[in-house]
C-alpha cells in the first residue's frame, strides 16, 4: 500500500466520522427547536384563549352590571351560566397569574 493509498483512506475515514457527528448534530439540535417551537405554539394558543375568555367574561359581566333585570328567574339563570362557566374553567385559567410571594 502506498502512501497516497494511506492518505486517501484516512481523508475518507475522517471524512466519514465529520459527517456522522455532524448528523447527530443537527439531529439534537433539531429535536430541541422543535421542542421549543410546540412549547411556544402551546402558549400562544393559551394566551389567545385566556384573552377570549376574559373579554367574554369582562362583555358579559359590564352588560349584566349596568342592564336591569325585571324578571328575578332571568337573573338566577344568568348567576346559574356565569358559575357554570367559572366551573367548566373558562375562566380558572387566571390562577396561573396569581402573584404569590
């Protein structure tokens, strides 16, 4: 074998591992950007639908407060949506921006 042979084979051989490491690589840093971009798509839906939820709540509680009710069975019904919306946590949501020392 010459030494041409010699050098061609190790020019391959480092060849070859540059390339497997540079695989592994971009493979983990692949997997973490991906990671990071469903986290942050995560909490973009989450903060649009906290959003939504409190101008819901912030419409219906400003038209509630300043609409007179005459009929009291009106006004049970319309306690009675408002808890079942606290219940089915539209709103429960907020705890998550309780400041707690």
């Amino acid at each position: 074998m010459k030494a041409k042979d010699i050098v061609t084979a190790v020019g391959i051989g480092l060849t070859f591992v540059a390339s497997v490491w540079n695989l592994l690589y971009t493979f983990s840093a692949t997997k973490t950007t991906r990671y990071i971009d469903i986290v942050t798509s995560a909490r973009i839906e989450w903060i649009q639908s906290v959003r939504e939820n409190m101008s819901r709540f912030a419409g219906l509680a400003r038209h509630w407060s300043i609409t007179p009710i005459a009929d009291a069975d009106i006004s049970i019904r319309s306690i009675t949506k408002i808890h079942q919306h606290v219940r089915n946590r539209h709103i429960s949501a907020l705890r998550y921006f309780r400041h707690e020392p």
